[in-house]
C-alpha cells in the first residue's frame, strides 16, 4: 500500500513539473512570436492602406480614430478611421468596418476620397463560402494598382461600387431595389458587404454609427487584423 502511494506521489510531481515546463515554454515561444506577428501585422494593415486610399505622406496608423461601443459592459471596437493627408491637406481616410455575412463576421478596409467617392477596398478577414460569398474580394471592384490593376467604376460594371458614394443615398443590392449587383447565389454575403460599406461611410463623415456608441478615442493603436479561416457552406 505504502509502495502504491508512493507511486501515485511521484506520478502527481512528474506531471506536475511536466506541465511546468510546458506553460514557461509555451509563454517564451509566444514571447518571441509576438514581435514579429505584430510587425507582419502592420505590414499588412499598411499595404492595405496604401491600396484603398489616394496617395498620402502622413501616418494614417498614427493619427487613427477608434470607435466604440458597449456590450454586456464592455467596449467593442466598432470602427478604426485612417485619415490620409499629402502634406497638410486631408485627402481622405480609411475606415475599418465590419458585418455578419452568411459564414460569419466580415471585415473590410474602404477607403474614401477628400468628396465622400470610394477609392477602393479590401477585404481584410472571412468566413464566407469559397467561390462564392469569398468572391466579395474582388466582385465589388477592388484592385491592386501595383500589379497594373485599374479602376473599374460602377458607371463601368454594375457590379462596382468604386467611385459611389453612400452620401448620395445608401448602397443596396439590385434585389432590394438598389444600385449594385449581387456577387452570384451569394446575396446574402453581398447584403452584409454593402451594409459594413454604408456603416463605414457614417464613421468616415460624422464619426457616429447606428449603435449605442461611445466617445471616439484618438490615436488607439491600430494593427492588422489576422487572417480568418475560410469555411464550406451551402449556397447563400
């Protein structure tokens, strides 16, 4: 019995030492990713903004406006507003939206010219069907000018939201009586898109949202949100 005890106490240290050991690696790894996650993180972010935004020589990370709101007490990141300058004039700004797609969460960076007209987007996380809802993408008319990409309005492709403003009246798909056509069987991930557009338009000119809100905060640190996993789903 003595024997069996004994046993039992020396299992209990080793497991207690092993899982020790375990959590102070698991922290030093995570310690030195952090750097370098944060760095690829704010690479990204500014690659997005220099593709959404006309040409700025500010740091429209620096000078960012974060939006809130309240939850069960808690303050929820709404938006983050990018103002883009070229030397003291204001040229437009970026902001980061978000809405509930047919996968989940969908988020998306647009930027807006100096007259309220979208300069272009991207689309910054995901979880819609792929070849379908994940087409939003690039369906709306977003373009990458450094790989010779141009502008395609939506005077050119129905299917564009670039050069539109929401100012003019809000942005819908063509089934619900609007001006813009729906990425194919996937209306409902084009409805969310549209609505995160329209929602990021209310942040880019009055700096409020259809939300119970609170004070902007100035100058919150900003970084690049990381990549979300694509999932299957039926047909939206």
């Amino acid at each position: 019995m003595k024997k069996l005890e004994s046993s039992l106490k020396n299992m209990l240290l080793v497991l207690t030492g092993v899982t020790a050991i375990s959590v102070a690696l698991l922290a030093y790894v995570n310690e030195l990713t952090k750097g370098p996650i944060a760095e690829a993180n704010a690479k990204t972010l500014n690659k997005a903004l220099k593709q959404v935004l006309p040409e700025f020589t500010n740091n429209p990370v620096g000078e960012s406006d974060t939006i809130f709101s309240e939850k069960d007490g808690k303050k929820v990141v709404d938006f983050i507003v990018y103002p883009a300058k070229k030397g003291e004039e204001w040229v437009g700004s970026a902001v980061e939206s978000k809405a509930m797609g047919f996968g989940g969460e969908l988020k998306v960076l647009v930027g807006f010219d100096a007259k309220g007209k979208i300069y272009n987007y991207s689309l910054l996380a995901h979880t819609e069907t792929p070849g379908l809802g994940s087409k939003a993408d690039k369906w709306f008319g977003a373009y990458d000018s450094t790989k010779g990409e141009k502008a395609v309005t939506h005077e050119m492709s129905k299917k564009s939201i670039i050069g539109m403003s929401p100012g003019e009246g809000e942005l819908k798909v063509s089934k619900d009586g609007g001006q813009v056509d729906a990425i194919t069987a996937s209306t409902i991930t084009s409805r969310a898109f549209l609505n995160a557009i329209n929602k990021a338009y209310e942040a880019y000119k009055t700096g409020e949202v259809d939300t119970v809100s609170g004070a902007s905060q100035k100058n919150e640190p900003a970084t690049a949100p990381e990549t979300e996993t694509v999932k299957q789903d039926s047909i939206n």
